[in-house]
C-alpha cells in the first residue's frame, strides 16, 4: 500500500471496467475476489501466478 496508495481504494466499483479486466488475457494468471454487501466494498484479495519456461 506505500508503493501504490491510490490503487487501494476507490470511491465506487467500475463493473464494466472489472467485466473487461477479466477477460483480458494478462489477467489470465490473476485472480481477485471482491466481498461486497449492499453496494459497499468490505475487502478485496488477489494473487498472481508466475511461471518460468
């Protein structure tokens, strides 16, 4: 959160912006999970996986 502290809130939830995310390939590695209640962010997580050829 010190690297990145405008990355870590938002004031409202982008739907469209998160439907296209998930379907852009460089997330494919990417998973987030949103908990929601009544229209209100209460948490988010999300992890990468990376490989090496």
């Amino acid at each position: 959160m010190g690297a990145e502290p405008e990355m870590m809130h938002v004031e409202a939830v982008d739907r469209e912006g998160l439907r296209r995310r998930v379907k852009d390939p460089f997330y494919q590695n990417t998973t987030s999970i949103l908990a929601m209640e009544n229209d209100q962010v209460l948490g988010r997580i999300e992890y990468h996986f990376y490989g090496k050829n």
